[in-house]
C-alpha cells in the first residue's frame, strides 16, 4: 500500500466515478428520455472517445509529466457532471464521449505508470491496485443509491465525486516521468505469437465485456425485473464491485497454487453461472447471489490471462505483445455496455445478461485449451 500510495488515490478515482454512475444509469435514461438502444448507442459514442484517447494518452502523459494523473484524474472527474446534465439523446451521447475519453486517458495514464512502478519496486501491485478500484467502485455504488434514493439529483453528486476527487489528487504527484519507448535489440528477429496474443485478448475481451455490461445494467435489470427501489438496484453493482475486489485482491495467492489455465477455466464457469443466475433468478435475493458469484469469477480472469502471457512470451518480446493484448481486451470495456443495450432492446434485458453468461462459457470450453495448444505450438512453454 505504502509502495503504490500515489497511483492507488488514482484508481480509487476511477472507481468513484463509474460506482456513481452506474448507481445512477437508470435516472440518467430517464432524465435523457432513452430507449435501452438509445442509451447503448450513446455508451457505444462513449467507447469511441474513450479509444481514441487511449491511442492519445502516451503523447499526453510524456507532455504532463509528474502532473499526468492529477490532470487526468480532475479532468475524469470533472467530465462525469456532464452525463447529469444531460436532457436529452444527443447531449447524454456528447457527454459520455467526453466523460469516457477521459475515462482512457487515465486509465492507460496511471496503469503504465504503476507498470513502471513494479519494474523498479520488484514488487507485484497490479492486483491490489485493481482490487482498490473495484472497492472504490462498490463503495460508491452503494452510496451514490442511497444518495439517488433520498431524490438528490445527480449532477449533485457527481459534484461530491468531483470535491472527493480533488482532495485525492493532491496527492497524485507522480515524480518519476514515463520511460520511453524502447526497441529491444533482437526483437525484430523473433516473430509475435500472434496467435497466442489474440486468443488471450479474447479472453480478456470477454471478461471485461462481462464486467463492464454487468456494471452498467445491473440497477436497471434489478430495478425493472423486481421492482426494486434506488438503493436495491445500485445494491447489484455494489455487490459485483465488493465481491471483485475480494477476488482481486486474492489473485495473487490463487495464481501461486493453481495453474494459471485451469484458474482461468474454473472462473470463468463460475462467472458464468452467477451471471446467468442474476439474469433469470425468480426473486431478488438470487439475482445479488448473482452478482456476487460473477464478481468472484470474472475478477481474476483478466489479470490471470495477462500474467500467463506476460510470463510466457519471451522477455524481449514482452512489452509489445502485451501492449497489443492490452488493447485487445481493453475493448471489453467499452464494447460490453453497448451491446447489451442493443440485445436488450431487440430480445430483453434478461436474456441480453444470459448471453453475456454463455460468452464467458467459451472461455472454459474452448478459449482455454485453444490458449494452451497455441502456446505449445509455438513452444514458449514447457
């Protein structure tokens, strides 16, 4: 904690925001007057901000320098008051492209510096730090539904997020500046596995997709299948961010005594399950136990597939492959919400959800093995 205190006040951040708003997802449809389409078209406008400002975000944070996450953080909280605003289509769609671009800056901002931060440390912080973001995210999530509950709009509370924000950024001053791109010697004559890189996006696609469509539509899912009030429904992301950052923050322990395959296959079934339970449970108290299975098993699938990688490619091809995986996955975060808004909206949201569930599947039955067989092939594990 002590090792990562500067980069951890930038996840938290993070986690603030999207907790706030997911807990707000089904005032700020109705505010802007949306269908489920409607709403997933504006989130899929929102991805576009949010990918081009990932390609953007080396170029802005060698430009910030030790001010990068304080700039990006304020800027990301910032941005979320515009979504509270919003009254109508295009203004909501505006909004989420500007709130999600600054979404990308600070995540790619703050996870290449934390990278950094492990290689001079030695130390592994990743999982805490994602594990952090998904307490933030729960903790807001529960507060921003009591807050949506007692009739407080939202754009008031995105400002409380905004003061939080601004308090934490104070201390976000990161000193040591972004190392350089670098062209390892050799690394031209040994080719990518491109194979492997793709499957394992895929994997991490998948979790994330699952992760992000869950975050934002669990409030509506529980709120128009159970009738549940403001604060039951933001009690469904709460509980998917708690229980995924008890996964998380055990990753590491789990990786060090199961396999990292068979640990992807065993979570990702049991994400699986918890998702499908969520989307056709008959009462409301097994749509949280849901949640709650699901936030256990997608946590570490993301992070699980990027250490096998990360440890399988050889050393001097390991930057570039997983900056591709990365941005392969990454997707997942921006693709998930919108596609379930466009399923929903042609078959409902029920089974929108019980899709998502049959994705992760694939990642047990045939993701895994064709992961473990592309690895063999090209002979870069034992």
């Amino acid at each position: 904690m002590r090792t990562s205190a500067v980069h951890g006040r930038a996840f938290v951040v993070m986690g603030f925001c999207v907790g706030a708003f997911a807990a707000y997802v089904p005032q700020l449809k109705s505010q802007a007057a949306l269908s489920d389409a409607e709403f997933g078209l504006a989130l899929l406008i929102g991805a576009a901000g949010a990918v081009g400002a990932m390609w953007l975000a080396p170029r802005v944070d060698r430009l910030l320098g030790h001010a990068a996450m304080t700039i990006c953080a304020l800027l990301l909280a910032t941005a979320f008051l515009l979504p509270g605003l919003a009254q109508s289509w295009a203004g909501f769609a505006v909004a989420m492209f500007l709130a999600s671009g600054a979404g990308g800056l600070l995540d790619v901002v703050m996870n290449a510096r934390l990278s950094g931060l492990e290689a001079r440390s030695g130390r592994s912080l990743m999982n805490l730090n994602h594990g952090l973001f998904s307490l933030a995210y729960a903790l807001a999530a529960l507060v921003a539904g009591l807050v949506r509950e007692a009739g407080v709009p939202p754009v008031w509370c995105f400002a409380g997020i905004l003061l939080v924000s601004g308090l934490l950024a104070l201390g976000m001053r990161d000193e040591v500046p972004p190392a350089p791109n670098e062209d390892p010697q050799g690394n031209a004559s040994l080719p990518l596995p491109g194979a492997m890189i793709v499957i394992a996006g895929l994997i991490v696609l998948i979790a994330f997709t699952a992760e992000q469509a869950t975050e934002h539509w669990s409030a509506l899912h529980l709120e128009r299948a159970f009738g549940a009030n403001a604060a039951e429904g933001a009690l469904g992301p709460a509980i998917l961010g708690f229980t995924m950052g008890i996964g998380r923050l055990s990753g590491q322990e789990l990786v060090r005594r199961v396999a990292e395959g068979r640990l992807m296959q065993i979570a990702a079934a049991l994400a699986a399950s918890g998702l499908i339970l969520a989307a056709f449970a008959p009462v409301q108290a097994l749509a949280y136990a849901g949640f709650a299975i699901l936030g256990l098993g997608v946590s570490t699938v993301g992070p699980t597939a990027l250490a096998w990688v990360g440890k399988t490619i050889p050393s001097r091809l390991r930057a570039a492959a997983i900056s591709r995986l990365v941005m392969i996955g990454y997707c997942g975060f921006f693709v998930g919400p919108p596609v379930i808004g466009f399923i929903a909206e042609v078959f409902g949201l029920r089974l929108a959800l019980a899709l998502m569930g049959a994705m992760l599947l694939c990642i047990t039955v045939l993701l895994v093995p064709a992961l473990r067989a592309s690895a063999r092939k090209s002979e870069l594990i034992a």
